[in-house]
C-alpha cells in the first residue's frame, strides 16, 4: 500500500439563496487497501460521512467510477483508480435553523480532528470568490488556489489537513461560514433551463422549454434531447421555437413517434441561442386515457414526465488553461476543457408532474355492496320461501270448554 495511492477531498461552496454545496471525493488504486490498514476505523473526510445528516439533505447523488490509469509514460503497465463521489446540498431552514450561517459541526454534526492517516492528500476547498462582500470564512487560512469552474476562474480557501497546524491548538477544525447580509443577487450560469405545463383541464396541456444564454455577446448551439410518455400524445406540428420574441428554426430536429405501451416519444433539436437571450419552446400535447390497471396507487398525484437534457459547448468568458502537466485539485475533473475557448456543458430540467383523467375508484366499490345488498334482499327473500314448511295450527279452547272436556273425559264421555 503506497502512501500517494489514497487521496481524499471535500469541497464547499456557498450558495447566495443560503445554502450550502458540499462534494466529497475519495481516490485510491485498486490495490489499496486502506481500511485495512486503517483498522476498520473510520478516520479524515470519512468521519463527516454520518447518514442520517446527509440523507436529511435536500440533494445527494452518489457515483462511483473505475478507470486503467498508465503507470509510466509509455504505459507499460496499468493500474485501476477507484473514485467515489458524493454531492450534497444543505437546505438553509432543514439543516441551518433559519439562521444564515454553517459549520461543519452544523452540517454534519461532527469536526474533524485528524487527516486519514494513508492519506497522502487530504485537503478541504473553501469557494470564497464573493468574499468578502457576502459572508466571512472563520478560521481564516492564508493558503490559496484558483481553478476553473464551468468557465469562470473560481477563488477557493485550501485547508491542508495533512499539516497540524491546520487543526490548532484544541486538535479540532469547525470551519465556519456568516453570512454578512441576507440580500445578494444569485450568479446564475451562462446556461440554464426550465421546463413546466400550462394549460388547463384534463384533455389538452402544452409543455414549455425555456433555454437562458446569459453570454454577453455570444450565442452558441444547444442539443436538446426530450423524452415523453405515450400517454402524453404529442402535436408535434404545434412546435414552436422562439427567441426575442422571433421565430428561431432549429438547425435540425429528429422525432421518433410513440407506440402506445411499447416506446415514448423521442425529440432531439439542434438550436441556436442568441446571446443574452431566453429560447422557448413549446409543443402542446392530448391526454390520452388508461386503462384501470394501469394507474398507480396514488393517481391523484400525478405522473412524473422525466427531464430534457440539454447538451452544448459553452463559450468561456475567461481564458482557460488547458496546461495538463501542472497540479490540480480532483474536483478540477468535473469540468474538463479541450479548448481554451469552450467547455462541455449538459444540464437537466427539473421532472414534469402531469394529472391524467382519472376515473373514481370508488365505484367498484360501491357497485359490490349495492350488488350485494341486492343478492342479500332478493335471493335470501325467495329462498326462505321455498325452504319454509307450513303447518296449520287450531286455536286453543276456551277456559269453559277445557273444563267441559275434563268433566267428560272423568265420565267417559268423548270431548267436545
């Protein structure tokens, strides 16, 4: 187990709404053995790992990655790095108390208090390009390190928890993060996307796709990529694209139509995004009807329609260095760049809840205890009178003629 085998990494960024992005990366060769060398014990980053914290979060995603990596230049010979990644993001009011300020104590209900002893890097990454204008990083760190982040060069604090200085005096670190107003305009992304339905009733709706380009002066092409359900019947000669208020044909369009029960519909579009500038587009749809069996437990809910992708290589506004040689943090590996110019960008919409005609589940319920409330009456009704024995009963005697019998029967005589 060589020591430069194992690194591990958090990154922290402030969000303006209050809330916190937090990413753990953990990276390791596939030889490593680590936990075993660690005794089982969890020790460094891992520790902040608690899950009943990080699954009470309003975002997580976990992904693993297993990539040959060259052990020399000539790559002779090859190893396999193990990579673990782990996305949080921390809601303001669930997890901070309505108060605008974060610790890692706070966010994870624990401090660290040592580096992962196999460790050879273990660092954390404080995102402080809007410090000090918006919040105060407490303990301050006089270490450095720029990197870009979907082609904006970003200012980051670096935490070496390998050095012991690092921790201070009380063997512990609780980074803490004010913010020093509540107002602050959120930097938004030179690309972004919405989605929602407009429309109303239950037989026709209409989807909406807005595209942002926030470049100044650049437009760029993006490739939109749609996928909706067979019971979302779509009109595709009601498709629109339009962008400041004009018509924008797209360069290309692909559509595959749906099968009932066998394939949703397919749309992909190549569309160009004028700078500075919001694209919408817009198809509308029918409601088709299921079947009873078909429905899910909660169909008063809703059905989910999953989200568009959308694919494009994005201007940067900053220049880009692309000098693969020199050291870079591991989250630097989220935002690969090619060019100096561009950097690959692919965003998700947000899911689509659609309500479908759905009928009253009640009925059959209804309908069998009418059915039977019927059966019971009528058939129980005629089977008691076709099972039922008649017999004719005489009156009793009066008391007169019970004692005139008595007195005849003492002389012998018949009764009356």
């Amino acid at each position: 187990c060589w020591l430069n085998d194992f690194q591990e990494e958090l990154v922290v960024r402030p969000l303006h709404s209050g809330d916190i992005y937090a990413s753990f990366q953990f990276r390791t060769l596939w030889e490593t053995d680590f936990m075993r060398g660690n005794k089982g014990e969890l020790a460094g980053l891992a520790v902040l790992l608690k899950s009943e914290k990080l699954f009470h979060s309003s975002f997580h995603s976990q992904a693993v990655h297993i990539r040959p990596v060259c052990q020399d230049w000539q790559c002779k010979t090859t190893s396999w790095e193990l990579r673990q990644t782990l996305n949080v993001v921390f809601d303001l009011h669930n997890s901070g108390q309505g108060k605008r300020e974060w610790s890692l104590f706070k966010m994870f209900s624990r401090t660290l208090t040592e580096a992962c002893p196999l460790a050879s890097s273990s660092k954390i990454y404080i995102d402080i390009t809007d410090n000090p204008e918006h919040f105060e990083l407490s303990p301050a760190t006089s270490l450095l390190s720029q990197a870009m982040v979907l082609g904006d060069r970003r200012t980051f604090s670096v935490y070496d928890l390998t050095q012991q200085d690092t921790f201070g005096s009380v063997r512990s670190l609780n980074l803490l993060i004010r913010w020093k107003s509540t107002e602050g305009d959120m930097l938004r992304p030179l690309l972004h996307a919405e989605r929602y339905v407009a429309g109303y009733g239950l037989q026709t709706g209409e989807i909406h796709t807005l595209m942002y380009n926030n470049h100044p002066y650049r437009s760029f092409p993006v490739l939109l990529l749609d996928s909706v359900p067979w019971y979302l019947r779509l009109y595709i000669h009601t498709l629109t694209v339009t962008s400041k208020g004009k018509d924008n044909k797209p360069s290309y369009i692909h559509y595959q139509p749906s099968k009932d029960r066998v394939r949703p519909h397919l749309l992909e579009m190549l569309v160009q995004l004028p700078p500075n500038s919001v694209t919408e587009v817009t198809v509308q749809f029918e409601r088709a009807l299921l079947k009873w069996t078909e429905y899910t437990p909660d169909p008063n809910h809703g059905f989910y329609v999953g989200s568009s992708v959308i694919s494009s290589l994005v201007p940067s506004t900053v220049a880009m260095d692309t000098n693969s040689t020199q050291e870079r943090p591991l989250f630097s590996s989220f935002f690969p760049c090619k060019e100096e110019s561009s950097y690959f960008v692919r965003v998700y919409t947000e899911p689509l809840l659609v309500n479908l005609p759905t009928p009253d589940f009640s009925m059959p319920y209804n309908v069998i205890c009418l059915t039977c409330t019927v059966v019971a009456v009528g058939y129980g009704s005629l089977y008691n009178l076709l099972t039922r024995s008649f017999q004719i009963e005489e009156p009793s005697p009066g008391l007169a003629k019970r004692i005139a019998n008595v007195i005849r029967k003492m002389r012998g005589v018949p009764p009356l």
